[in-house]
C-alpha cells in the first residue's frame, strides 16, 4: 500500500504518524510546499512576542527526526500542482530544483489547510503589511518588527490570531490599533462576552476601532498610512492582516471533488472525499455542525489533529471510525484575561432557527475567602423543553480553562443542564468551591427552567414601560454609585418591610449587580402573591458593560430569543 499526503502540519502529520502505527510496512510519502513540517501555528504569535524566546520550540518535529522515528518519506519545499484521480497520480514540484515530478498512491490525504484572506485593496502590496500563517511570515515580521524598530502596529481583524498578535506587539512595547469591521470582537461569541473583552483591552492601551473597515493603504516616506472608510487615516509601520481564512481548496477543486455548501472540501462520516481514494481533514474539510445541522469549517488545531487519527484508522482499517464533527471548542488569552467557548453563540442558534434560552451567571474562579479568587462571566444557551446544553462562553481570569473544558464536554454529548447541576468537581478553596462556577450556571438554568427565575436580558430595557416598575435591590450605596434611570432602590434586605410600596398589579423589573439578589427578590415577591416579575440576567454588571460598549442608539435588533415576562 502507498498511502500519499498533501500537508505536513497539524492534520497531515497526526494521519502520517498514525498511518505508520497502524501499517508498519506501508511507503508513506508526505508532501509539504513550506520548508517545515509539524510545527505549532499556535504559538507564532508568542514567539513574535518574545514570550516564547527560543526559535527551536516551535518545532515538534523535523523532517529528518519524523523520517527516522516513522520511516516517512518527507518531502519538503515541494508542491503539489495537480491531482489526477483517473490514474492515481499526483504531480509536485521541487521548489529548490524546479524539478517537477510525478508520485502515484493507493490512497491520498489532503490536508492542505486553509488560507488567510488577503483583499485586493489599493496598496496591500505595500513592505510591511502581513499576514500570518507559517514560520516565514513569522520570521518576516519579527524580523521586520526588529530591523525597522517599529512603534506603531495596526492589526486588522479581531479574532483570535488578530487580538493574539495585538497583545504580543503591545507588550513588546508597540502602540497597536486594532480595526474591525463588526459591531464587536471575537465574532464566534455573543455580544455580552465580547463587550468584556472590549473593555478589557481597552483597559491595556489597545485602540480599538469597531464598525470600520480599511479601504486602502498608503505609502508614506516614513511608514504607512491605513485609511479608514470613515474617511480617516491611521499611521502605521507594520499592519498585519488578520480578518479571517477560508478552506484551501484549490487542488480539491482542479481534481474534480465536491466542495460542500460552506466552501471546503466535502467528506463523508469516515472524512473520505467524493473520491473514495482521496480523504480529506483540517481546515480545509466542512461537516455536518452537531448543534445546528448545518455545514461548517472549523480552523482548529484541536479538530485537525482527531480527524488526522479518525483518517487514518478509516484508511487502514476500513471505514468505521465515524467522525461525529466538532463543537469549536476555543480559548484565547487577552492579556491577563481568558475567553473561551464551547458550542454554538445564541446569535447562531437563532440564525439556525434553533430555539433557547439564554442565561448569564457570574461567580468566583474559586471560594472568595481564600487568596486571589477573580469572577468569572459565564453564559450558557439550552433549549426551553428539555435543557439541552447548546452553547457556553466564559469571560475571566483564572480557570477558565477548566470550566469550559466541562461544559463543552456536556455540550458534546448532548447533555443538560441538569446534568450540570449535580456535576461532581475537585474542591479544595485555592482551586474552586463547595459549588463550582459550572454548578451555579445549572442550578440558574434550572430555576429558569423550572419557572421559578424569570429573566430579561441587558438590551430589553426598551420594553419597560411607565406603568412597569424598575426595581434596583442593591444596597443604597451600589445605587448611589451608579444605576439604571427609572429604578426605584429597595436594597433586599428593606424589601419585606416596604413591600407596601410595590404595587401588585404592576409588572415588575429586578436588578442586582450580579443577578443572585434579584433572584431573591423574585422568590420573596412571587412568594408575596406577585405574579409578574423578572430578573436583568448577569445583572447591573453585564448590563453596564454592554452599554457602555454599545449605547441604545447603535444597538441592532435583540439576539436573545425569549424573554420570559409572565
Ligand atoms: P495546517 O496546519 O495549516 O497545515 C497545512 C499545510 O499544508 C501547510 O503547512 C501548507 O504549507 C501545506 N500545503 C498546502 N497546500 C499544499 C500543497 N499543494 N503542497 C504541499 N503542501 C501544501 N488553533 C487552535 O486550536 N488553537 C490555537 O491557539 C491556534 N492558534 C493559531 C495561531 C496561528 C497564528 C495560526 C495560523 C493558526 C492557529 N490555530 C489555532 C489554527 C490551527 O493551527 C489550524 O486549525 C491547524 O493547523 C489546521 O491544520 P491543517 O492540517 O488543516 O492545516
């Protein structure tokens, strides 16, 4: 058997190493048109930032190292041009000799990647605009960051890679500005956690520019000049271009394989494309999204590496090991701050028509009397029927990491909410408490579910009307401090002694600073003979927050599905 694969990175060398576990005496060619095989794309950035200093590090493995462990033929510098599934042939170029050559296999892997996107606008030509996706971009631009002594960064683009590289240029002392075109940062979450992080890197000195785009760029004799649609101009001396990637599909399309409806190479259960010779995984690969049904890429190291391991199997051992697609399951670090995700963002489960309900908790990274604990933010989507977990994003500073690994593992398995309720964690007071963040985020889901927590979400505000009444229970200091107009200030504590104030027959709005006193209020009131009452999900906080970062008058219609007035 000779089993041929284009790509040599995450998801083409987890197959190659795997084929060679599975088929000791198989000829495994693997072609790669960079000069590096098995390096780690996620720690570039780092590496740019001086935070990973040795160059070394980046390598997991090199061709000559991965020839002798795996008995692999590694062929690097060298590009496949052509497929020619009809004869079974492959053709790839030498790129050192120019020597262009023909290789045959009995099966073929294509795990080619995907490619940044880089818009024809007037000027991207210009020295010192980049995009990164390999280890020369990334010797280009630190090389480049180095030699020129650059001060002043532009990164267009919030996503990971983009909020990535703005924290590492800013901490090698580069004044950066970050332009997005969207409304908000981090596109796969919902807009309250994205607000938080906004804020967040504003906090660290980013220039953060939302609702813009870059029309074109300018030479200047000292730097560049990025220009704004808004008709403005940044100074820049380096820009790096982070606005997204699509599926590299250009040898699956010149070899006739389906694309899928998202754009990247179509595969089966078993990731074997419309050619039964040919598989396909990585980024360059759609499949069916488990929460939607839908058609999805996902640009994931994660993904790329199970799916190289599910091919192999599949290839070696005949097609068994269903691929049951992924979750995009993500964490990010901004500055001190960590934003994960797990599951699918409310706006995507109402774009999917999926109905939910959303609910925002936010709790201690661990027990609040021992040293050191940080809230964290978290926000989950479920469905109104059964508690179906479809979705979860944390915003915090410590242990973010492991409560989204949690829920995206419920997530997975197409758990609930309860199931989160009763979930059993290690506890000891430095690591979490007697009722982990990840229970709290149940036991809400559960009283909202259960109808004893009615809730509105921070941009309901506008369905209040004067014959409602706003009810802030903080204590009369937080309300001092700052609060929202209309509120009438009953703190908790006062709230059975002055019941008298609060008129039955009104419909009635609660607010905390967190959501848990509102809570209370609720049950005191319900328990009261009041009927309508609901309580600000994530509180005076969130909502704070989400104003701050997006006033009323620029804010698109609500993304939440349901609001649960009685
Ligand atoms: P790649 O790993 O990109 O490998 C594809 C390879 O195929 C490339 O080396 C390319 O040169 C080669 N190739 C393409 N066409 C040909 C051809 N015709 N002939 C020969 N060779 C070819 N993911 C995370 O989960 N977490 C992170 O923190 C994270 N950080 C990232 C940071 C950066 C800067 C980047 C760029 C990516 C990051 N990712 C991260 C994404 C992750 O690296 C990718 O999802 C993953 O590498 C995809 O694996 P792949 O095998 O599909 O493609």
């Amino acid at each position: 058997m000779k089993y041929v694969i284009i790509g040599a990175v995450a998801g083409g060398a987890s197959t190659a190493a795997r084929l060679r576990r599975l088929d000791e005496h198989a000829e495994i060619v693997i072609f790669e048109k960079g000069a590096y095989i098995s390096y780690a794309n996620c720690g570039l950035p780092y590496y740019i930032g001086d935070v990973i200093k040795d160059r070394n590090a980046l390598f997991v493995q090199t061709a000559s190292a991965f020839n002798q462990r795996f008995n692999i033929d590694v062929r690097v510098r060298t590009e496949v041009t052509a497929i020619d599934p009809v004869s079974k042939t492959i053709t790839a170029v030498n790129q050192k000799t120019g020597e262009t050559y023909k290789e045959t296999y009995d099966r073929l892997v294509l795990s080619p990647g995907a490619e940044p996107i880089r818009p024809p606008l007037p000027g991207i030509s210009n020295e010192g605009i980049f995009t990164l996706r390999n280890v020369s971009d990334t010797d280009y631009i630190k090389g480049f960051v180095e030699q020129k002594h650059v001060k002043k960064a532009v990164v267009i683009g919030a996503g990971f890679i983009g909020l990535e590289m703005a924290e590492n240029l800013q901490e090698l002392g580069l004044d950066v500005s970050v332009i997005e075109m969207g409304n908000q940062i981090l596109a796969p979450l919902d807009y309250p956690l994205a607000a938080m992080v906004q804020q967040h890197i504003r906090s660290k000195g980013v220039h953060l520019l939302l609702n813009t785009a870059v029309s074109a760029f300018g030479k200047e004799d000292n730097g560049l000049k990025v220009i704004l649609n808004n008709g403005d101009a940044l100074d820049a001396d380096v820009v790096i271009m982070s606005i997204g990637v699509r599926p590299d599909t250009r040898l699956a399309v010149q070899a006739g394989l389906k694309l899928g409806e998202a754009k990247g190479i179509w595969v089966n259960d078993f990731l074997q494309t419309s050619d039964p010779d040919i598989y396909a995984v990585g980024d360059a690969i759609e499949f069916t999204n488990p929460i939607t049904h839908q058609s999805m890429n996902t640009y994931l190291a994660g993904p790329a590496n199970k799916q190289g391991r599910i091919c192999a199997n599949n290839i070696v051992l005949g097609n068994k090991h269903k691929y049951n697609g992924a979750i995009n399951t993500a964490i990010v670090k901004v500055f001190d701050m960590t934003v994960a995700t797990a599951g699918t963002a409310s706006k995507n489960l109402t774009k999917a028509g999926i109905k939910h309900i959303v609910s925002t908790t936010h709790s201690g990274s661990h027990a609040g009397y021992f040293p050191g604990a940080r809230q964290m933010s978290i926000q989950i989507a479920f469905t109104p029927e059964d508690g179906r977990l479809l979705g979860a994003q944390i915003a915090g500073y410590d242990g973010v990491d492991k409560r989204i690994d949690i829920l995206s593992s419920v997530i997975q398995r197409g758990g609930t909410i309860y199931e989160l309720t009763e979930f059993e964690h290690a506890y000891a007071p430095p690591y979490s408490s007697a009722k982990d963040p990840v229970n709290m985020v149940g036991f809400v889901a559960e009283n909202i579910l259960q109808d004893r927590l009615k809730i509105f979400y921070w941009d309901q505000f506008e369905q209040i009307t004067k014959d409602d009444l706003l009810i802030d229970v903080r204590t009369k200091e937080e309300f001092e401090e700052g609060h929202i107009s209309n509120a009438l200030n009953i703190p908790l504590d006062d709230l059975r002694s002055r019941m008298h104030e609060i008129d039955q027959n009104k419909k009635i709005y609660t607010y905390c600073r967190a959501g848990l006193r509102g809570y209370f209020a609720q049950r005191i009131l319900k328990q009261n003979g009041y009927n309508s009452i609901v309580n600000l999900s994530g509180g005076y906080l969130l909502w704070e927050i989400c104003n701050r970062e997006m006033p009323p008058i620029n804010r698109p219609k609500t993304q939440n599905s349901l609001l649960q007035v009685a």
